[in-house]
C-alpha cells in the first residue's frame, strides 16, 4: 500500500476514534436532561423541550459513535459461520460485503445533504410547541454518516493490504 494511503487511514481512523470517545459523553448529557425533565414535571411546570432535545441528543450519540463502535467491532454480523472461517476467508467476505454497506451510507448521505440544504434554506423548524431548529440535526446524521462511510472505506483497504499479504 502507498504510503498516503496508510496516512489516510491511520488519520480517518484517528479521527473516527476521538470524535466517538467524545460522543460517549452525550450519554450523560442525555441523563441530565431526562434527570431535569422527571425533576420538573415533579415540583415545577414541565419544560416542553426535554422530549425533543433528548431525541437530538440521542441521534448525535448513535450517529457520531457509528464509526467508532465500526472500529471495535461491535456492530452485528451473523457470527454463526463467520467466526469458524479463517481470517484470510473473513477479509475476502468482508471485502465484498463492505461494498453494501458503502452504497447503503452512500445513499443516506446522498438524500441527508438534501434534505439539510432544504433546512437550512428555508429554517426548517420541528412541529412541536418548542419548535427547535432542525438544521443541526440533520447536519450531524449526514456526519456521522460521512464518518461511517470513511471508516468501512477504511476496513475495505484494510480488507484488500491483508489479502495481500502487507498488513498495517
């Protein structure tokens, strides 16, 4: 593999890693807004913007840490057969599938830059009585897919050095 490759996915991979450590925290985030929200509903007026914002920030937990929970491994793959393949018979099926996964992203990517240019022209707001803003979601969903899309870009080379011989 040329050495800009390597470079490139070490960073890619970099990147993915430290944005999805960082996302871990958006889990707490989302633990004080429902802690505020049982509190306020308990002793004061319930706020209107608990249910949605902790929506959000659940979307931006589960879209940033896509990548990084590629990385690890922990996504679902049908293990019945494939942890009794050897691991040179694993790159080869994973260099094929990867490719549904690169077209599924590719896909989401393609209709989310829409649908944020839409947003963002016209200051799309949610339909609820708080009525946030829905360009920033929408901008983290097309990122996090981007980043996904990078990081199975990444397994794909990863995938075709070990076949051949040079891993990294």
């Amino acid at each position: 593999m040329p050495g800009w490759v390597i470079r490139t996915v070490r960073i890619v991979e970099g990147f993915n890693y430290y944005v999805g450590r960082a996302a871990m925290l958006l889990f707490f985030a989302l633990g004080a807004i429902l802690l505020w929200s049982i509190i306020a509903k308990a002793f004061f007026r319930p706020p209107l913007w608990t249910q949605e914002m902790s929506q959000f920030t659940l979307v931006a937990y589960f879209m940033l840490g896509g990548a990084y929970a590629l990385q690890l491994g922990a996504n679902v793959r049908m293990d019945l057969l494939y942890q009794r393949w050897s691991p040179r018979r694993r790159a080869m099926v994973d260099a094929v599938t990867v490719f549904a996964m690169i077209l599924f992203l590719g896909v989401i990517i393609w209709g989310g830059l829409d649908s944020v240019i839409y947003a963002l022209e016209v200051g799309e707001r949610s339909r609820s009585v708080w009525r946030p803003y829905l360009a920033p979601v929408k901008i983290i969903i097309v990122t996090g897919a981007a980043m996904m899309l990078l990081q199975s870009v990444c397994f794909l080379i990863r995938d075709i050095a070990f076949l051949r011989g040079k891993e990294f």
